[in-house]
C-alpha cells in the first residue's frame, strides 16, 4: 500500500492508495482543485465546502456530457 499527500483547496490530504495509483490521485486532486478554483472566482465568498461541492457537481456534469 502507497502513501501519498494530495492538497486541494488550500489543505493537506495525505492518504494511502494502492501502489502505483499516486500519480492518477494527483491529476485528480489538480482537476478538483481547478474546478473548486473556477467556482470560488464565479461566487466570491463562498465556504470551502461549498466551493468543493460545486467542483464535484462541476467535475461530475462534465464526464455525463462528454457521454
């Protein structure tokens, strides 16, 4: 089992993952944190909660287009 530290939204997630996964975590957390940055820019104060939710809904609406 791997270790691996992910920052999204200004936080430190260190977090095991199968070996070899680290890199693919990474590139996610980057695509969240890209999506959590989008939304905090769209609605100026909104709580880091919130911002992540909407980059999950963000992140999720996408792949379901892309279908």
């Amino acid at each position: 089992m791997a270790e691996t530290t992910l920052h999204i939204a200004g936080r430190r997630y260190d977090i095991r993952c199968r070996d070899g996964e680290e890199a693919h975590l990474a590139h996610l957390a980057s695509l969240i944190e890209e999506k959590a940055k989008a939304a905090q820019q769209g609605a100026p104060g909104m709580t880091e909660v919130r911002s992540l939710l909407f980059a999950a809904l963000i992140g999720v609406l996408t792949t379901v287009q892309a279908y």
